[in-house]
C-alpha cells in the first residue's frame, strides 16, 4: 500500500473502497454505542440524557412522525458527550447523508430553539431563534421542540426502550442519500439525487 496519498493507484482505492462499505454497514451499531454513553449522565437534570432521547423519541413516535423524524427525534443529543458546546451540530452532522434538508436543519438549530424555554433564565436572549423567522424550517423546529423536546424531562413519562427504535436507527443507516463519497460505495446504494 502507499504510505502518501499522492502515491496510491486505482487499485488501491478499489481495496480501500471494498474496505469502507464494510465500516460503512457498522454505522448503526456504532451510532446506538455511542447514544448509550448518555446513560446515566443526568447534568443536573430530572432524567439522564439518554432517557430525554427516548421520551423524545417516544412523544414524536406516539405522534405519528414517520421515522426518520423518530430517529432525529432520537438522536438529536448525540453530541453532548463530544461535543459540549454545540451538541446539535454534531448530531446534525451524522445525520445529514441519511436525512432530508428538513430534519437535517431541524436539528442542527434545535439548541437555539429550545433556547426560548430557557435562555432567559440564564441572561440570554430567549428570542435568539427570531434570526430565523421566516425560514421553512422555523415553524417544524419550533414544534419539535415544544412538542417533543422541552417536556421530554419526566421521570414519570412514558419511556420506550431503546430497543424499540433499533430497527428504525438501522433502517435509516443503511443507505446514504447524500455523501460526497458516492464512489466508494456499489451502484444503487445512494440514489441518484446524491
């Protein structure tokens, strides 16, 4: 193999890509390893942040939000263990080639949004989100916050298990609809809109 990138070959990439599809279809597991990490991680809060994901998950699920929704809905605090201080970009980021536009950008603005139920409280401004007034995304992002993500700190609300939504974080990992690596995976695997 190479040991510089300017020194590798198409028949290094062909190992290589053979090589990424494989990591590629254990995205899911490591996707719901990582979500584990929230448990028990209470951060002053009623709940650890693992069951906020869940009852999360759990309200828009008993909705009727399709299921890619339930999975943001699921995933939306992913980052908190990485990354602290902007949790929902990195949960937007792991979602965005397995999502629409719509659900990418609800999560990644979902922070300042729930900000209005709290930023007050602490010297900021609750309104921050009116930067986005007007965005088609604004009503959706208001919305998954009011109805899902704010109450979503009840010891007493209904929880489903993780593994109810295994099959749907599965569901949703197994195909890319958008990546910038659309030659590393086989024909058909990402749509052609990619």
């Amino acid at each position: 193999m190479f040991t510089g990138m300017e020194e590798s070959t198409a028949e290094h990439w062909a190992v290589i890509a053979k090589n990424f599809v494989a990591h590629g279809k254990g995205l899911a597991d490591r996707v719901l390893a990582h979500l584990k990490l929230l448990d028990g991680d209470f951060g002053g809060f009623a709940v650890d942040r693992l069951t906020h994901s869940l009852q999360t998950a759990t309200r828009a699920f008993r909705a009727g939000e399709d299921e890619e929704y339930v999975v943001c809905a699921l995933l939306h605090d992913i980052g908190d263990t990485l990354g602290s201080y902007n949790h929902a970009h990195i949960a937007a980021a792991i979602l965005r080639p397995f999502v629409s536009e719509e659900n990418h950008w609800m999560v990644e603005k979902h922070a300042i949004f729930q900000g209005y139920f709290f930023f007050h409280h602490l010297g900021m401004d609750r309104n921050l989100r009116e930067q986005f007034r007007g965005h088609p995304g604004f009503e959706r992002t208001a919305l998954f916050c009011e109805l899902y993500d704010s109450p979503a700190f009840d010891p007493a609300g209904e929880t489903l298990p993780l593994e109810h939504f295994e099959p749907m974080v599965r569901r949703l990992f197994e195909t890319p609809r958008q990546t910038l690596y659309t030659g590393m995976v086989s024909p058909g695997e990402v749509p052609a809109h990619s």
